[in-house]
C-alpha cells in the first residue's frame, strides 16, 4: 500500500510539474510576442516637419501667449507616434482619443515681432492593420454636431444602401458619395453630413461627414479624421492637409477616403494628425476641424 501512495504521489508531482512547465512556456512565449511581436508591428519609420509662424500684429509688448497645435495621433491601426521636438519647450496633453495636443508657452513678443515654432515628428508605420480594442463603441456610432444620425433623409439613404455584410455595406456607402457629391473646393467652416446630402457638395470635411452618417446609421463605428497624405518623409504643407474617414471593421482602423474614392487603400500614407470627434473631445479653443488656437486674438499664425 506505502509504495502504491509513493507511486501516487511521484504521478501526482509529475503532472503538478507538467503543468507548471506549460503556464511558463506559454508565458515566455508571451512574453516573446509582446517584446519582438508587437514592437514588429510598425516596422516602417517616417519622419515630418511642419511650422508655425506667429506674428504680434500690434505695437505694444504681448506676454503670456499660449499657442496650441496637434502633433500626430499617439496610435491609430497603421501608426504609430515614437517621438516629438520642437524649437521651443512645450507641455504634451493626449486626450481619451489619443490625440496629442502641443501647448507653447510665449512669455514676451515684442511689437510686431515673429516667433517660428518648428516641430518634428518620427512615426512607426505599419502597412497592414493592427488590432485595437474599440473603447465606449457607443461614441462611434452616436449623433453628433454636422453627424446628424436621427435625420430621416440621411437614414432612408442609409437604408438604401446596407446589405448583410459591413464591409460590403461600407464600400457602398464610399461608392455612393464619391459619385453623388461634388467637390466645392475649400470651405473655411464645417457644414455637415445633412448639408452634403441636401446640396450634394462640399470639400473634404463634408464627404467625410457624410460618410460616417451613413455608416454609423449602417451600425459601422466610424470616426474623422485629419491629416496628411505622404508616401515619404515630409515637410508638411498648409495645402495639403486632409480630412478623411475611419471605419471599425475586424477589430482594426481602416482608412477610407471619400472624396478620393479610396478604400483601404495605401493606408500607411494617411498621417492622422486629429480624430476628430465633435461633442467628444473639443475643449472652446481646438473647435471642429480647426488644427491651432492662440490664446490672443492680437496675435496671427500661419502654418509654413
């Protein structure tokens, strides 16, 4: 009986061991994904640079000025942020959507001097879609200002053209609007999903507007964005800039650019400087698709 429990006992220690031996090895293989995986996952680097100039307009000494300006988003599916300077020192705020907020401090401008602020970025891009937990879907799928949702026009156009499968639902919607809206040129203020159904036009904010519309009334989460499109390092260009939509499908980010009809295409190109997310994120001075703000309204900026 004795040797009967010592063989009992040695079995029992062997399978004990055996399944400590399992937790470890899938533990370190863990450990592997994560350290040589996933920091694999944006193996492209890019680098841009863009400035600002800031003018005191008036002849008297202005102190205390706070400029505010975007850098590139924290991460999205296709990027990555690794690091920022710039010629002057400022504070970094990343909000609940992983936009980074730059804010520089000017303590003096003397009488209608320039101050330039000059920023660099290096990305970590990745040309196919990273998995990334969507937090609060809701907010992806709600009403918002200029995404009117409950609107019975935009609903009835939604409904027109949803099918069984998401991602047939979303290349519609991108068929539809790039066909049936006409590029105005540049609009200095948002005018909204409605306002590019009704009128069939507008710049690319409004094909942007539009589309998450009808994709949000679709049941697709889809959220704005803005930025630039370069295949290359860049000095980014005030001309340049970019709105553009994003769509949850597969656990991932994808890129769709209506007014350019483009879908999930080249989408390590699109350099996401705002997800912009109206009634989520603005704060009075960083309002709808507005990239800077100035504490002064003495003061002028221009993007170089």
């Amino acid at each position: 009986m004795c040797k009967l429990n010592n063989v009992f006992l040695t079995y029992k220690k062997i399978i004990i061991l055996a399944i400590m031996a399992s937790v470890i090895a899938v533990a370190a293989w863990c450990l592997y994904v994560y350290v040589f995986v996933y920091e694999a996952v944006y193996p492209h680097s890019r680098n841009i640079r863009y400035s600002f100039t800031l003018q005191n307009k008036t002849n008297t000494l202005l102190e205390n000025i706070n400029f505010r300006a975007f850098a590139p988003v924290k991460q999205t599916s296709f990027q990555l942020t690794e690091k920022i300077t710039a010629t002057l020192p400022f504070d970094l705020d990343v909000d609940d959507l992983g936009n980074q907020i730059l804010t520089f401090k000017i303590k003096r401008l003397p009488p209608y001097a320039l101050q330039v602020i000059t920023i660099d970025s290096t990305l970590k891009l990745s040309k196919q879609p990273n998995v990334m937990k969507l937090e609060e879907k809701e907010k992806y799928l709600a009403e918002e200002r200029y995404i009117e949702i409950s609107d019975k026009r935009l609903i009835a156009r939604s409904n027109k053209l949803t099918v069984d499968k998401k991602l047939d639902t979303a290349r519609k919607i991108l068929k539809w609007v790039g066909l049936n809206v006409k590029y105005s040129g540049y609009i200095k203020d948002d005018r909204g999903a409605l306002y590019a159904l009704k009128y069939r036009e507008g710049d690319c904010t409004e094909y942007m507007y539009l589309y998450n519309a009808l994709a949000r009334v679709a049941g697709i989460p889809s959220r704005g964005i803005g930025g630039f499109v370069y295949n290359e390092d860049a000095v980014l260009r005030p001309k340049d800039y970019h709105n553009w939509s994003e769509i949850y499908l597969n656990g991932a980010w994808r890129v769709v650019d209506p007014q350019n009809k483009k879908f999930m295409e080249n989408e390590s190109s699109f350099i996401a400087m705002r997800i912009i997310a109206n009634g989520i994120n603005d704060d009075g001075s960083l309002k709808n698709t507005h990239q800077i703000s100035i504490s002064n309204k003495n003061m002028s900026v221009k993007m170089n």
